[in-house]
C-alpha cells in the first residue's frame, strides 16, 4: 500500500482539505481485508472511507451529493463504495443509480497469490479483440440479472454473473481458469472475475453452500487464501 500521494486514501484527504480550504491534517491508518491489486475495488473503498470519516472529523458539513463529486473525481469505483448496497454503475462507472435487490448473497473469494495489472488486462482485451475482429459492445443493463436481483434468486442471478474482463485476465494468467473450475465443481451457482482479476468470486446458495465452496478453494494451488461476504452492504460510515 502507498504511504504517499500514490494512495487513493491520502488523495481523498487532501482533495477534501482543498475543496473546504484547509490544511489536511490528519493520520489515516488503514486495516486492509482484502488484497492489494486484487480487483476488489479496495483502495476505491479506502478513498471512500477517508471522505467520509475526514468530512465528520473535520465537521466540513459536505452534503453526500457533494461527497459523490469529490468521490468520481477519485476514481470511478469510489462513489459506489460511498453508497454500497445494490447499485447500476453508468457513465466509467461513477454515476450511480440504486438497484432493488431482495434478501442476502452468498459470495466466496479467492485471492491469488499475485496481483494483476488492471491496464495490462484492459490492453489484452484490446488485443483479444481486434485478433478476432470484434467490437466493443454497446453497454446496457442485462435485464435478467436485474430480474433476479428484484427477485432475490441465487439461482437466477448465479446464471446472469458475466464480466467481460475474464478472457483478458485469464490470457495474462491462465490458473485463473483452473480457480474458477474448482469452484463450478464445488458448486458455486455462478463464477465471476472480481474487477479485473486476479481475486475470483463464487456465488452460492446459501451458507453452506459458501463453506463447501470455500473449503474446496482453500485447497487450491492456484489459491492463495479465502474469505466469505455477505451482500448487500453498506457503503463507508463512520462506526
């Protein structure tokens, strides 16, 4: 993790003093769950949580309107950890519309045991694709996958799980693929690239479904630790 303005958290802090005109004086410490470059959007979430816990510290008084707009500047992944919950990413991702989403999910993670490049995984896929002679698809909502969020249905919602950046991420790191088996055969509902890999996530039917699904990735080579997630969550407050 950065110690410097490299830091996602050190540049939420004083783009928030500068916003407000003040001097930005504070000690961020940081407690990381999940892996650096792991694609699970964590140093989007640290930014988030700097703004958040910084605005209270230094009592700005900013609206989470006003929070958003400091958040897209960041990046386009902080302004849905600001929120959390269910959400639909449009624009590169920073504008935000809430998603209705009924009950829990079960997620399973699989860390890697290095990190990826985010723009080396988007250049293969510019790579893969013009090799093959495709285009870009136009962005849209998949309208299945918010018919089982509405619904609540693992089932459902295992089968809609799509991303784009799996064949790109798997080119560059082929034992992702074998990441991924191991969870189909542990019966995970759906598999998913988190982000633009190398972490993979599993949705199961419930919890035990997720244990079962986690003890079989625990014994992975290609598998460098697990953690399990309940979902929806919140997005950063202060505790």
């Amino acid at each position: 993790v950065p110690l410097d303005a490299g830091s996602l958290a050190w540049r939420a802090a004083v783009l928030l003093a500068q916003t407000v005109g003040r001097t930005p004086g504070v000690r961020l410490h940081l407690s990381k769950g999940i892996p650096v470059a792991g694609g699970m959007a964590g140093g989007s979430a640290d930014a988030a949580g700097t703004l958040v816990a910084c605005d209270a510290l230094w009592g700005t008084g900013l609206t989470r309107d006003e929070l958003h707009g400091l958040a897209a500047q960041l990046g386009s992944d902080v302004p849905f950890a600001l929120y959390g919950g269910t959400a639909m990413g449009t624009g590169r991702g920073e504008q935000i519309a809430p998603v209705l989403a009924r009950g829990e999910f079960h997620w399973v993670f699989a860390f890697a045991h290095e990190g990826l490049s985010t723009p080396a995984v988007f250049r293969e896929l510019d790579r893969l694709r013009e090799a093959a002679g495709e285009d870009a698809p136009s962005p849209g909502v998949d309208e299945e996958l918010l018919r089982a969020l509405r619904a609540g249905d693992s089932g459902l919602l295992g089968a809609a799980l799509r991303n784009d950046l799996t064949r790109p991420a798997t080119s560059l790191r082929p034992d992702l693929r074998a990441t991924l088996q191991v969870g189909r055969e542990a019966g995970a509902l759906g598999t998913l690239l988190s982000g633009s890999g190398p972490t993979c996530a599993f949705l199961a039917a419930d919890a035990a479904g997720a244990a079962a699904v986690a003890e079989a990735l625990a014994g992975a080579p290609s598998v460098r630790a697990v953690r399990r997630a309940l979902g929806p969550a919140a997005g950063a407050h202060v505790l």
